[in-house]
C-alpha cells in the first residue's frame, strides 16, 4: 500500500491539461485552420469575395491559367494572353471580342472585364478590386514584347517589364 499511494501521487501531479491542436504557418506563427473545399474538388462552394489580393509587398501574386481553365472558359481561340515571359503560361487571358478575361489568385479563377478594345496592343482590364493594364508594341502578329500593370483598390501595385502578348 506504502507503495501505491506516492505512485498515484505522483502520477496526479504530472499529468497536464490536453493540449489542443495548432495549425503552425510557413512563418512561424500559429492559426486556427480556416477555409473551405473549393467545388472543384467536391467541397461547398465558397462565399463570394469582393477584391482580391493581386499585388503584396513582395510583387504579383497572379497565377499561371491552365489551359484547361482556358478552355472552360471558351477561350482557346479568339483571345488575347499576357505571359511573364515569351513561352511561360499565361496570367492573363482576354476574349478579343471584350467579353470574358480571366486571371488566377490565390487558387481561384478571377474574371475581370476589359475596359476597352483588346487589341495586339493590349489593353486594360479591372474586376474584383484588381486593375491590369496591358501595353505591347504589337509589331508581331504572333506576339509581341509587352508590360503589364497590376493594381488593387487599396494602393499597391506591380509591374511586369518583359512580358509577352499574343493574340490568335
């Protein structure tokens, strides 16, 4: 009995609260896990978003489109493409006829709509909080060297200086 009794004792003083679990971020710092399924994948949909987040302090955060969103999208022909470089995937894809254009952010397709004429010389493009303004020689009829202006409502802004724009 002598020995039972400081085994429990000491068993009651060791024991800790449980713990609950944490999701810990690339930075360091711990968050409670938030989000949904995207419907792609078979999850709810998600609440519709009223401006992206497409310029940070560390530059664009546009995403290459896949030719398959290109082509849900009914754009594979009759469109316009702003690519960071000559062969690189597109970021920006826009019908020449001023109807659909596209980019992609954090994960999900954003459709914007042009502003004007899109053209071999560009064009200019805004939905969702996010401004894009392309400018191109359009010396090419395959494509030309281009630049594209990426902006938010809230200020920040990015430039990329040796794009490509092509047409077909």
């Amino acid at each position: 009995m002598t020995v039972v009794l400081p085994l429990a004792l000491l068993a009651a003083c060791s024991s800790e609260p449980a713990k609950q679990d944490e999701l810990v971020t690339l930075d360091g710092g711990a968050t409670t896990a938030q989000g949904t399924v995207s419907a792609s994948a078979g999850g709810a949909t998600p609440a519709p978003v009223t401006g992206v987040q497409a310029v940070d302090a560390e530059g664009s955060k546009l995403e290459p489109l896949l030719s398959s969103a290109i082509g849900e999208a009914g754009l594979e022909t009759g469109a316009c493409r702003f690519s960071p470089a000559q062969g690189a995937l597109p970021v920006l894809v826009a019908s020449k006829t001023g109807g659909k254009a596209m980019v992609s952010v954090a994960g999900r397709t954003v459709q914007v709509a042009a502003s004007g004429p899109v053209q071999q010389t560009g064009g200019s493009f805004a939905g969702e909080g996010v401004t894009l303004m392309v400018a191109a020689s359009g010396k090419e009829a395959a494509g030309s060297a281009a630049s594209m202006q990426v902006s938010d409502s809230d200020g920040p802004a990015f430039a990329y200086k040796d794009g490509y724009w092509a047409c077909n």
